[in-house]
C-alpha cells in the first residue's frame, strides 16, 4: 500500500518536474532569455551602424556636387570630406558594446560629422543655381532620409538595449544572470539626443 | 485503487491549496486574467486599422475614398503590396517621421517577410505629409522618387486645399513607380500573402496556454482520484464518478470560457484588411505646406 502511496508521489513529483523544465526552458524567463536579447541588440547595432555608413557614402556625391557650385567655400567642403574620414573609421565591434566610452566615441565622431553636413547644407542655401540642381535635390532628399532612418535604427537599438540590460537585473531571469551568464555586462546606449536638425521627440 | 481512509494528504506541501477549491476554474481565470494584462508599448493613440483608406481628418471626398480605395486593393491583389492612405487630426505634438514610423509599426503594413508596406500620411492641421515605405521597398520607391512625388505631385495642390485631388495623384503617382519594378509584381501575389497570417500566431499562443490548463487539470484530477479514491466506484463494470454532496467536486472546467479571449493586436474591418506584419525602417519622404 505505502508502495503504491510512493509511486503516487514519485509519479507526480516527477511530472511537476518535468513541467517546470520545460517552463523554464521555453517561457519568457527560461535559460534562452538572455541570450536572445543580447543578440537582438546586436543586431540592432548593425543596423545602426549600417545606416550610418549608408550616410557617410551619400557623403562624397554632395561634395562633388556643391563643388561644381561652390568651389569657393573650401573650408566648409574640406571640412565635411575630414570628418567623414573621420568617422569612418571609428567602428564599434558587436563585442564592445559594453565599453560606454567606445559608443561615446563613435557617437562623437558621427556628430562631428553631422556639424560638418549641417554647415555645408546651409551654406548651399546661398547658392540657388544649386538648391534647383536636380542632383543636388535628390542627394538631400536621401540625406534626409538617411537620417531619418539613423533615428529609427537608434531608437531600435536603444529599446532592445533597454530590455536586455533589464533582464540583466530583474526576477526571475536575475537569476540566470548570476549564475550562467553572470559574463554578461550591461550593454551602452547613446549618452546624449545629438543636436541633428531633427531631434527625435520622445514621449513618455 | 487504494481505499485507505488514512491517506496522506499528499497535495497539502503545495502552500495555499484547499481541497475545496475548484481548481480548475481559478486556474482559467488567473490565465483570463494575465491573458487581458498586456502592457501598453506605446504612447500615441493610433486609430484602429479599418480600411486601406482612413479618414480621420475628413478631408477626402467619398469619390476620391472609392477610388484610392480601389486602386490599393488592386495594387495589393497584383503584387501583395499594402498601401494605406490615412489622414490624422494630430500629430499629438509629434514630428511626422516619427509618428509615421510608429503608426506603420503598429498597423504592420505589408507582409512579414517582404515588408512592403507603404503607408501615405497626411496631417493637414500640422500642415505635414509623409510617405513611409517599409523595409523591402526602399529600393524600388525610394527616399528621392517619394520626395519628388510630394514636391510635384501632393504638395502644389494641397497649397490649393485640394487635398483630394493631391492624395488621388500622389497614390497614383505612388503605384506608378511601384509598377515599374517588376520583382514587386507576383502572379499568385494573393497565395504568397496567406503564408504569413499573423493570426497564427495568436492561435498558437492561445493552444499552447489551453494544453499547460489541459496538464494543470490533470494533475488536479489525478490527486482527487486518489485522494478520494471512494468516489470512483465500478458499477456494471464500468468506472463511475459518484459525488456526494459533500466533498469536492472535480474540477469541471467550461472550455469556451478560454476560447473566447480573442487575439489583440490585429484588426477587423468590413473589408477584412488587416496589417500583413511588415515593419518599417524610416524610408521615404516628409514635406509640408
């Protein structure tokens, strides 16, 4: 009889186990939580670095460009071609995420660079042979674009930041934080809104 | 089975549970319950996706509204691509690329795998227009052909308050360049939009939730049988579930009451068109007048 009682309790402790195994495996919480999410914001990296780069290569055509208008403002020109170079070769490797000043650096050199872009479209505004430039208007509708796309990738990148190093510190995936991922750093989100000619509005 | 009146009660090392409880019905309800719990992930109040043309502002002509109507269900009937002309009253002190952006997400225009959604926004109070495109046709319609399109053809008219006139051209002006691609033309367009229902994915959720309550109840069926194991008496050969009138009943568990939970998130209109799970990336153009 006490047998019998035993398998029952046997049976059903062994079902309750398998039960939370699999919770844990497969729910919101479970082991794979954490690493998903950090890949998610890496990916989500990449794609902000690729919209930068799609800017930085709009980059040569406008200078070209406004230098069959505008030969004369060197400075402005010159300036825009440096910081381009700049900024091109500050990279960030999906593994330095964690290391906020190297995101700050990169951050830098872009915003260097979007100055740079700033003064030179306004200074093209003083030129209207090239304001009505058929080229000149199509590469500033891509720039446009291209920033715009910049903000989307950020704000991307910033929200799977956000619910990665989230995971990182709340219950219950805290738990598979310290124990088999306790590696895992939070990762650095952009310190500042820089000062683009379309600030992103955020709303709470 | 065992027939011992000294049973241990084996199931009192779980803390809380009565044996008089209904086990089964206060499980459907704590997962009714976490099931309506979904957290808001946005602060705009977007209007619901009712139709391919959406006229909050009230600024199109009922003909105009047919037409551009027409000509999106044919555009998506050829090629699978969503195109959805919609007019806010505000932008809720917003710019328009990031309103757009947020809206095209949340209606999920264009199917999943192609992200070709565009989406035509007009805010005629902030004096703001924009053309968003998904992801996939950022090639085909891209940021310089969507801000021609609005410097020539939207814009001019809508300076003349010809807002109808300006949204019928700009949609043809929109399907033009689309129907130049020929990659974005598919012969059973409509065959490739059914792979990817973003109702499935509800429904597995929703299965997946029924067969953890189908385990749970099983446990709790288990323990009562052998908990109560007098209650299972054979008669004619045949086991039987006797209840007296004072002991627990077994968890009788209604299985519409789950059922009826619907799917959030998608969108139900008369026409039946809803967001195909396409996202959007920022492409396209922004003007104003």
């Amino acid at each position: 009889m006490s047998r019998i009682m035993n398998r029952i309790i046997v049976a059903r402790i062994g079902l309750v186990v398998a039960l939370l195994g699999i919770a844990l495996t497969v729910s919101g919480c479970g082991y794979n939580t954490i690493p998903t999410l950090e890949e998610q914001a890496k990916a989500r990296w990449s794609d902000v670095q690729n919209q930068y780069q799609r800017r930085a290569d709009l980059i040569p055509n406008l200078v070209a460009t406004v230098q069959g208008y505008a030969a004369q403002e060197k400075s402005v020109l010159t300036a825009v071609v440096e910081a381009r170079a700049k900024a091109t070769q500050v990279k960030v490797d999906v593994s330095d995420l964690t290391d906020p000043a190297k995101i700050k650096a990169f951050q830098d050199a872009q915003n260097q660079l979007t100055g740079a872009l700033g003064r030179l479209l306004a200074v093209s505004e003083n030129y209207p042979d090239l304001k009505s430039n058929a080229n000149f208007l199509a590469l500033q509708s891509q720039l446009e674009g291209t920033e715009n796309r910049i903000a989307v990738a950020r704000r991307d990148y910033i929200d799977a930041v956000r619910v990665y190093n989230t995971a990182l510190r709340t219950f219950p995936t805290l738990i598979w934080a310290k124990t088999f991922f306790a590696g895992n750093k939070p990762m650095a989100e952009f310190t500042a809104s820089e000062g683009s000619e379309k600030p992103p509005q955020v709303k709470f | 089975m065992v027939s011992n009146d000294k049973n241990i009660d084996l199931w009192l090392w779980i803390p809380g549970w009565r044996p008089s409880a209904r086990p089964g019905m206060t499980l459907c309800a704590a997962t009714m319950l976490c099931l309506f719990l979904t957290p808001l992930a946005f602060a705009f109040d977007f209007p619901e996706l009712t139709g391919r043309v959406l006229d909050q502002a009230g600024i199109m002509s009922a003909v105009t509204k047919r037409d551009v109507e027409a000509k999106s269900k044919t555009l998506e009937e050829k090629s699978g691509i969503q195109l959805v002309v919609a007019t806010v009253k505000t932008l809720e002190g917003s710019d328009i690329e990031t309103y757009a952006n947020q809206l095209f997400r949340v209606w999920k225009l264009g199917e999943a795998k192609k992200n070709n959604g565009v989406l035509l926004l007009v805010a005629p109070n902030e004096h703001k227009v924009r053309i968003e495109v998904g992801y996939g046709l950022e090639g085909t319609l891209t940021d310089a052909l969507a801000s021609v399109i609005i410097s020539s053809a939207i814009v001019p008219r809508f300076k003349s308050n010809d807002f109808s006139g300006g949204i019928e051209r700009g949609v043809d002006g929109i399907i033009g360049v689309l129907g130049t691609d020929s990659a974005g033309w598919q012969a059973n367009a409509l065959a490739l939009r059914s792979n990817g229902n973003p109702l499935i994915d509800n429904i597995v959720i929703e299965v997946a939730i029924a067969w953890c309550i189908f385990v749970f109840v099983a446990i709790f069926v288990l323990g009562y049988r052998s908990r109560y194991p007098k209650h299972y008496v054979k008669r004619r050969g045949r086991r039987v579930l006797v209840t007296a009138d004072t002991s627990p009943r077994s968890s009788s568990w209604s299985g519409g009451s789950w059922g009826s939970s619907g799917s959030s998130g998608g969108s139900s209109s008369d026409s039946g068109f809803s967001g195909g799970g396409g996202s959007s990336g920022g492409g396209g153009a922004s003007g104003s007048w």
